[in-house]
C-alpha cells in the first residue's frame, strides 16, 4: 500500500469515529452552555478546591486532565466526550 492510499484510509478512520463521537447538536454549530462538575477525588479540608473549566471543548484528552491536583474540579459541557 502506498503511503497516499494509507493516510485517505487513516482521514476515514478518524473522520467515522469523530462523527461517532461528537454529539449532534455540537456537530450542527449549536452549542451547549450547560456543564456539570466532575470530582477527581475528595478535597482535603485545609486546601480550596481548583476548578479546571474545559465547558467549551467537546472532546476532553488526556491533556486536559493530566495536570489536576488531587480533589481538583473539572467542569465540562453536558455532551463532552
């Protein structure tokens, strides 16, 4: 297989699972404004709580989480995946 018909395979690939998975509302332009708070863990007494806001993406990665500290809040959009 040459690397052209590879790479259309590969679009395909991403272009079927994104569809799957970005909500329909969200893939019409419309937006959701509604969100929901998400706890990674417990918030210890002596420290406040850290609020990540990530409400305007629809697609949460790795990334987004990696750095929260330990009883952090992450608000995300009600259709996120």
């Amino acid at each position: 297989m040459d690397d052209n018909t590879t790479r259309d395979r590969i679009r395909a690939l991403v272009r079927d699972v994104l569809d799957k998975a970005i909500p329909n509302d969200a893939a019409s332009g419309s937006s959701s404004t509604s969100s929901r708070f998400i706890d990674t863990a417990p918030a210890p007494s002596s420290s406040a709580t850290v609020t990540a806001d990530e409400s305007s993406k629809t697609v949460i990665t790795e990334d987004d989480v990696r750095d929260l500290d330990l009883g952090s809040v992450l608000r995300i959009a009600e259709g996120a995946r």
